[in-house]
C-alpha cells in the first residue's frame, strides 16, 4: 500500500515540496488514542521513510472535528500525535530527538464541520517538516 499525499505525490516529496502533508490512513477508536490495526500500512510506510531520510525530523500533529468539547478534543489531539510518535520509535527505531507530537484539537479545520465529510478530513494526522 503507497500512501500518497495530496495530488498523488508520495509522502517524502510532499514535505520536501510543501512542508507538511495529512497523513492518510491513520486510524483510532472513537474517543481514544488507541491505533487501530488497518493504521499499520500508514505508520509503516512513514516509519520506512524516516528510516531512509535519516536527517528528516517532523512534528506529528493531532487534529479533531468540533464534536464535544475543546478541552476535551485538545487532550484527545494531545494523546493521538503522541501515540503515533511512541508507535513509530517502538516499531521503527525511530530516535525521539527526531519527532514532536502536539495537538490542535478543532482549531484547524481541514473540513466543514457541519457536515460528517467535513468533520472526517478534521479527524487527522499531519506530519509537518521541522
């Protein structure tokens, strides 16, 4: 499974290109920072490029919908960035000094979220380039 960035490019030339990319693929239970298993070809394609791109460092950020509260969705956004930077250190070796995780609960909506297609491009994990 090729995970691709917007406009089809693959992900290591998306955040050389644009600096970030939404990580597409990347799955949690409904109210938890629990990652699912479908998650695994994401994570594993990004722990690969990490591996190859030995000097690339990035920011895993967390994103929300604006269901519940703020608090709320600011610790859940928290808690998703983390666990997917613990996942790619435990499962691909990956140094901490190379990943920053941080949450932005429904501060930056990618989607409208008056509508469940916009709430879902909200629910979302980005990799920014530092």
């Amino acid at each position: 499974v090729q995970v691709l960035a917007a406009g089809g490019k693959d992900l290591y030339r998306a955040l050389e290109d644009d600096g970030r990319v939404t990580a597409e693929g990347i799955f949690f239970d409904t109210n938890s920072d629990v990652i699912r298993a479908e998650s695994e070809p994401a994570l594993t394609q990004i722990g690969q490029m990490l591996e190859k791109h030995e000097s690339l460092r990035i920011l895993v950020e967390g994103h929300t919908d604006n269901v519940g509260g703020a608090a709320r969705n600011q610790a859940l956004s928290d808690k998703r960035a983390a666990a997917v930077k613990r996942w790619l250190m435990a499962k691909h070796g990956i140094a901490a000094d190379r990943l920053e995780s941080k949450g932005f609960g429904a501060s930056k909506p990618a989607g409208d979220n008056a509508t469940e297609d916009g709430r879902q491009k909200n629910r979302r994990v980005e990799l920014v380039k530092l």
